[in-house]
C-alpha cells in the first residue's frame, strides 16, 4: 500500500515536470534530470540530454546515493532530520572522490545551507570533472516531492553559468512543476479554483492525473 501511494503520487510529478525538463535540456544544451527518493537511494525517474550533453551513466530507473550528488542532497535537506539520519545509518556516506562529503556534520552543515539558498550544487564529488546544480520539488506544505537537475563536465558547468544562470533556469522550471502538480491535483479533487494565471488545459491535466 506504501509503495502503490508513492507510486500515485509520482503521476501528477512526472507529468507536470517531463516538459520542463525537455525545456531545460534545449536551453542549456546539458544534461536535465528528475530524481526522487526511494527507500532511502535516489532514483532517476526521467531525464532528457540537450546538445552538448555527455553521457555520465545517468540511465533512466538507475538508483544511487544521495549524499554525494546535487540532486541527493537537495532531496536530503528537506526530509525530517531522523529520516536522514536512518539513511545515513544504512547506506554510510562513502567518498568516491576526494570532495565527497564523507562525514555527518559536514553534510548536515550542506544541508542547511541547502535549505537557506533554496539550491544545492555538486562540485565533482560523485565523479571527478562533472558538476551538477539542483533544486528540490516541494508540496505546499513543505514535503519534498523529488529534486530537479543540470548536469555537466566542469568546463561548461562554471563561473556565473553555475552559480546564477543555472539555478534562475531551475527555479523557473521548478515554480511551474510546482503549481502544475498542486492546482492539477486540487481540481482533480473536486476543489473549486480560480487561477487566471493558468491558460492551460485542465481537461487533459485531470486525465492524466
């Protein structure tokens, strides 16, 4: 039953983020990626490569640990504390290269910073020369839904492109996903909504969903 409410759940997500991260791969030429957290390992539950993109084993399906990616640790920071720490308790916090965060307080200290700046970045710590920008996908109340990326060699992942150009992109992407996933399972709950902000078909969100 747990896992068939997870897997309801991850319905409205994966529709309303699919084209926003096609989006993200065209405009950025990189690697765009939806994760979410299963059974304490992320998941990649859809991804789209744009021009430039390298291949960086990132299949869809493929599960791995969340500590030292950009995406894992924006999943992290917004889960309970006792969440994190169970997950840290079965899986460790192994280092695959010398920037992995490898100890607890240092990654809670990510994590914090992580929830005040709103984005979580990996500079080559799951694989030496590749970086990663990240931002959580949240519900109105603050649940974490999943994590969206851009992912790139370090060459192209850099300077202002990383630290301002990158996260505007996501925080745009996310803003959309969003309020897709929240107002489309609103309406499809009977509620009565009065959004003039949205042009859209609800007809076809409600059949999706």
């Amino acid at each position: 039953l747990e896992m068939g409410g997870q897997a309801r759940r991850r319905i409205p997500l994966f529709e309303a983020t699919t084209g926003e991260i096609n989006d993200l791969a065209d405009a950025t030429g990189d690697l765009a990626i939806l994760m979410v957290e299963e059974q304490g390992l992320g998941t990649i539950l859809y991804k789209q490569a744009g021009d430039e993109a390298i291949d960086m084993d990132a299949s869809i399906g493929r599960r791995a640990r969340l500590h030292d990616r950009a995406l894992g640790k924006a999943i992290l920071a917004h889960l309970p504390e006792e969440r994190v720490e169970a997950i840290i308790q079965e899986y460790g916090l192994r280092q695959t290269t010398e920037k992995t965060i490898d100890n607890r307080g240092d990654l809670f200290d990510s994590l914090e910073q992580i929830r005040e700046e709103g984005v979580s970045y990996n500079r080559g710590e799951a694989v030496e020369g590749l970086r990663g920008v990240a931002v959580p996908i949240l519900t109105d109340t603050g649940e974490v839904l999943g994590a969206i990326s851009v992912a790139g060699p370090a060459a192209r992942l850099n300077g202002d492109r990383f630290t301002e150009e990158l996260p505007e992109r996501l925080f745009q992407a996310r803003n959309v996903i969003e309020l897709t996933t929240a107002e489309a399972e609103r309406f499809a709950a009977g509620e009565d909504q009065a959004i003039e902000r949205w042009d859209g078909d609800w007809g076809y969100l409600i059949a999706a969903h």
